[in-house]
C-alpha cells in the first residue's frame, strides 16, 4: 500500500497505521493486566489532533509538556482530569493556566512549587516530579534521570521538600519520575522505580504513582525493544507489595509516547539525485532534517527500504538530504540498487520528526496520512507558501 500512498499524496509523506498502535497498546495493557494502571500518551511524540482523538478512543489519558499540548488535548475531547501538565522551566502563569482548564499538575521544582503552594495551598492537588538519579542508558541527550538533569526535584532534596509542603499543606497526590528514552533494561525501571517507592512513604495522600516511559522500540533489524511483559510482571510483583505496605492501593501510571508510536510512522521520500563522488555514493533525497531530525540530532539509526526496487542488487549509499548544511539519514547503508525517482521509506518515522519537524531553508512540511483498516485519511495537508508566511508581517522599511 506503501508506493500507492506516495503516488497519491506524493512525497515526502509520513504515513501512521492504527493498527501497529493497536498492537502496542495492547501489548502494554495485555502486560499489566489486573493491575490498577493508566497508560498517558506522551503527545509530543505525534501531536497531530487525530491521533490524540485515537488515544481517547483507546482509553488512555494524556501526558503533555506546553500548555499548547494541553489545549490539543482538550480539543481532542480528553477530560481535564485524564490530562498531566508536566511543564520544565515555564512562568507560573503557565501553570496558573492549566490549574483553571481543571488538569492535573505535575511540578518538577522547588522554586516553583513555592510558588504553587503561596498561592494555592492544600486547594490544588498536585503531583511533583523527583529525579531518583538513576542512569538510564540511552543516548545522553535523551537521558534525563542523571545527576546533571534539568529534570526533576533530586531525591536528595526530599527533606527541603517536605518543609515546603508543610509550610503550605501542599497536597501531593502522585509522584512522578521519567528517567529518558530507549531504555532497554527492565532492572533500570524496577530500581528507578524502587527509589520512588522507597520515598513515598513521606507522602500520605497519595493517589497514583507515575513511573514514566522511556520503553525502547527496536529501530534496527538486529535489536530488541523493552520486554514489557517482564516489566508487568515485575512492577505487578513490586508495586503491590508496596500498597499493602503503605496501606491503600495507589493507581500505576506509565507515559509512553515512542513505545506507542515509533513502528506505527514510515516517511516517504523520492530519490532526487544519486551522485558518485570520490570517497562514497549520495542518494539524495526530497527532504532533510527539516523533517527527520533523528539521524543528526540523537545519531539515531532508521532503517531503510527501498520500495521501488526491493529487490535489486544491494549496494552501498550514504543517504542524504537536499538541505544547505549536512542532513545525513543513514552512513554507508547497504540497500537494494538506487536509482533517480526511486521512492525510499524510512521505518520508526512515528515518533519525534513530524512534531519535530520545522521550516528550515523555508521547506515545506510533508502530508500526514493516517491509515484506518484499510483506508487512508488525509490528517495534515501538505503546506504551501501560505503557511510559510501565515505569521510574517510585511513591513514596509525606508531606507
Ligand atoms: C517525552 C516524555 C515521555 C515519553 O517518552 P518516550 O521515550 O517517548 O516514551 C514521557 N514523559 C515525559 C515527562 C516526557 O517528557
């Protein structure tokens, strides 16, 4: 269905199928099942509006970072209640915003959660971010429980924490913690998961208790993603231990985005240009990093086929971009023979390069296909120069 979709909404193309989210939602839900658990959608994984309204029809809740994500949300039909506003480094009047729209607040300061208690009290439950230090693995830009994170208030802090919600009879009614992304070892998550635990007991109105994400998808042949059937298994084992010893049973709260959304996503590019230089061979592609910043943001490995001679002779290309600056997708690749007009598609494209994706060198964004049981729905058009220049004023200047 692949080249139809790029013949008929042409390229570049992100194309999501519902069905490989069904199939990693129910992985997720099949895994920690009789477990009191709510899964959140990290919406900044794919925020375009239909997938969200997808999730609500699969009954998750929403995990969001702007009060923007927030407002999707609500417009997707989540209930404010179903909604974590888990902001870094926002003004209070960020908060203040979410606080009336009736989400729930996740607050990852103390500087902040001053504030938040002065000027709310035991009025406004709220849940606050720790960081357990716990080091994830991962590439270290996508780390975040590590001792130099922005993210979180360090467990270190926890007696200054608890002078603050005394000061103010702050309501905390869950604990939070996401330690990054890719994360393959289930000991990682269990010790992470052990400290928060360990520190709830200092916290006796707790409702829920918000391990995060980070669950790794496989984005090479070879490799593996997060065995979340062993996690379930686990955490099932840990967390309940746990309730009976704090004495009430908490709700489990996880937050995948790329666990939900990665396999779902392939992009579609058309090879403009294959040029021999001395030291390799470029297939250049009608796209950069504009669109799939992946590659040269986090080194990310996506892998590649090509669609229009999947058979051919396999040789070697260094896949590029046609942006003014290096947009490498992939080194040294072996792929099937790649000839001009070829179209290539790029797996794991579900999560973080549509929502990452920008205007650079004034490109265009590509279309978002969304396809339902056999049917394809148009869910973002492709830009024009319109949208290029929707928020340009012209002014007139005087020499
Ligand atoms: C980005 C993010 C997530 C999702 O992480 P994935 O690796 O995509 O699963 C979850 N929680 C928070 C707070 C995030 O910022």
């Amino acid at each position: 269905m692949l080249p139809e979709l790029a013949t008929k909404w042409g390229t570049p193309l992100f194309v999501y199928d519902t069905s490989i989210i069904d199939r990693q939602y129910q992985r997720l839900v099949n895994a920690f099942k009789g477990q009191n658990v709510q899964f959140n959608y990290a919406c900044k994984a794919l925020s375009n509006p239909n997938i969200l309204k997808y999730f609500k029809i699969l009954g998750t809740g929403l995990d969001t970072v702007s009060i923007e994500e927030v407002r999707l949300g609500l417009m997707a039909g989540f209930d404010p209640k179903q909604i974590l506003f888990t902001p870094n480094c926002v003004d209070l009047n960020e908060i203040q915003e979410a606080v009336n729209l009736g989400v729930q607040i996740n607050i990852d300061n103390l500087s902040t959660l001053e504030q938040f208690g002065s000027r709310y009290g035991d009025s406004v439950p709220v849940c606050v971010r720790m960081n357990p230090h716990i080091l994830a693995g991962g590439h270290h830009k996508i780390s975040t429980g590590h001792i130099d994170s922005k993210f979180g208030i360090s467990i270190h802090q926890s007696r200054y924490l608890q002078r603050i919600i005394n000061h103010y009879n702050i309501h905390v009614n869950g604990l939070h913690m996401h330690t990054g992304s890719d994360i393959l070892d289930v000991d990682v998550f269990l010790r992470g998961a052990q400290v928060l635990m360990d520190l709830a007991f200092d916290f006796p109105e707790l409702e829920y208790i918000d391990f995060g994400s980070g669950f790794k998808v496989p984005y090479r042949p070879d490799e593996r993603g997060t065995n979340v059937e062993e996690l379930g298994e686990k955490m099932g084992y840990l967390f309940s231990e746990f309730c009976n010893q704090y004495g009430r049973s908490l709700a489990l709260v996880f937050e995948p985005g790329k666990w939900l959304v990665s396999e779902a996503g392939y992009f579609l590019a058309q090879v403009n240009v294959v040029k021999h230089t001395t030291s390799t061979v470029f297939a250049g592609v009608n796209s950069g990093f504009n669109h799939f910043i992946r590659p040269m943001l986090y080194d990310a490995y996506h892998h590649i086929l090509n669609l229009s001679n999947p058979n051919g002779k396999e040789r070697i290309y260094t896949v590029v971009g046609y942006i003014c600056e290096t947009d490498t997708f992939a080194w040294d690749r072996p792929l099937p023979e790649v000839r001009e007009g070829d179209i290539l598609c790029f797996l794991n494209a579900g999560a973080y390069l549509y929502s990452m994706s920008s205007n650079y060198n004034s490109r265009l964004r590509p279309a978002e296909v969304l396809v339902h049981r056999q049917k394809d729905y148009l869910i973002s058009r492709r830009q024009t120069m319109d949208d290029l220049l929707a928020s340009v004023v012209i002014c007139d200047l005087e020499y």
